[in-house]
C-alpha cells in the first residue's frame, strides 16, 4: 500500500543480488584482462608522481586519474553495470564530468600540482593511495570470493575514487575543493549499496571520504589561523 512507503528501505529497493554484484565485477575483469596491469602501473606512477611532487607531475598525474575516470565512466558503468542497476547510467555520466573535470583544473590550470602540505595530510594521501592500490584488490579474497572479482584501480570505480581522494591530499585544498563533491557522492552511494547488500565492507568507502574531507578541512583552516 502506498500509505506503507515509510517502511521501505535501501535493501527493499537493491535491483541486484550480492551474487549478480560480484559477477558482474568477475565477467568484467575477465573481459578486460590484462588491461588492469596497464592500470595498476597507472596507480604505482601516480603514487611515486605524487611523493616525488612538483608542477609536471601534477600534471601527469592528472592525465592518468582522468584517463581511469573516463574509461571506468565507459567501461564498467555504462558496458556493465546499467545491465543490472538503472542509475548506471547517471553514474556514468557523473565519472565522464569528473574525468573532464580533472583535466580542466588539473592539466589545463595546474590546480592538482602535489605541494608542500602538512605532514598528516602527506601521510594520509599518500597512504590512501596505497590503501587503493594494493589493499582495495585484497578485499574479494580476504572476505571469500574469488580473485577475479577483485577491483583495481583505473578499472573498477571504488579504487579509482580512492585514489583521487589521496591524491587531492597531496594539493592545496584552496584550489582542489571542486573537485571532491563526485567521488564524496560515490563514496556514499557505494556505502548505501553495500551495506544494502549486508556486505562487512561497506563501512570502507564512506570512512574514507569522511576522513579525507576532514583532513582536508581541517588543515585549511590551520593554514588560515596560521596567516
């Protein structure tokens, strides 16, 4: 009855079972293999572009984030995943903006340039890249499933968000700020869907972008106290 809405919630609305989620990741690396070693060399030099620091390797890295952006935009959204889940397609378009987005400020205006930042920040940015790059892809065996269904970055979009939101760390959050709403966005929706699904893990990616927008908040206004 629909004076009974109120009583529904995000498990009465999942489209998909956690099978057909997790399937669908194992058909999509099958297909793809070995894209996803281009991919993680894409995650390592972003990692060791974002240590290292300076005005190219902002840039550089900004090519790569957004190449990772676009094709998962393509390739797993809008390929895969709308056969199972009708907002896909948003999703899609949403990573298209955010891939755009990055080449405008990042390799147009140079905003995504890693600076001298504060060492927490540092820390945290960079150890989130690691999280996403190695750990992320840990997570289909550790919790019972197969390798094959395991998310990499540049291919699947969770590591993919991760990763943005370490390197984020690494820039000035004056000149960055634009670029979090989508993958804070993702970090939420993907949290909803798991926890939907009574997935453990699904605590991770709102966690992540909670605590990366706190960092980021956080040392801004140190910075301005500091003025």
């Amino acid at each position: 009855m629909m004076s009974e809405w109120w009583t529904y919630g995000p498990r009465d609305l999942l489209q998909f079972s956690p099978q057909t989620y997790y399937r669908l990741f194992e058909l999509y690396n099958n297909a793809w293999w070995p894209l996803h070693i281009l991919a993680l060399a894409f995650g390592v030099a972003v990692f060791v572009l974002g240590w290292r620091g300076g005005d190219r390797a902002g840039r550089a890295i900004t090519v790569m984030l957004a190449m990772s952006w676009l094709w998962v935009a393509w390739g797993f959204h809008w390929q895969r995943y709308a056969s199972i889940n009708l907002a896909a397609e948003y999703f899609a378009w949403a990573f298209a903006a955010q891939g755009l987005l990055l080449l405008w400020l990042g390799a147009v205006q140079g905003r995504l340039t890693p600076t001298p930042v504060s060492r927490m920040q540092s820390r945290f940015g960079l150890g989130l890249l690691l999280f996403a790059l190695f750990a992320v892809p840990l997570l289909a065996p550790l919790l019972g499933r197969s390798w094959t269904q395991a998310e990499v970055f540049g291919m699947a979009p969770d590591p993919t968000v991760l990763v943005t939101l370490g390197v984020l760390l690494l820039a000035d959050p004056r000149h960055t700020y634009a670029l979090y709403p989508i993958p804070v966005a993702w970090c939420l929706i993907n949290g909803a869907t798991l926890w939907a699904m009574e997935a453990p893990d699904f605590v991770i990616m709102p966690l992540a972008a909670l605590l990366a927008v706190g960092v980021a908040i956080g040392q801004a206004f140190m910075r301005r106290a500091s003025w």
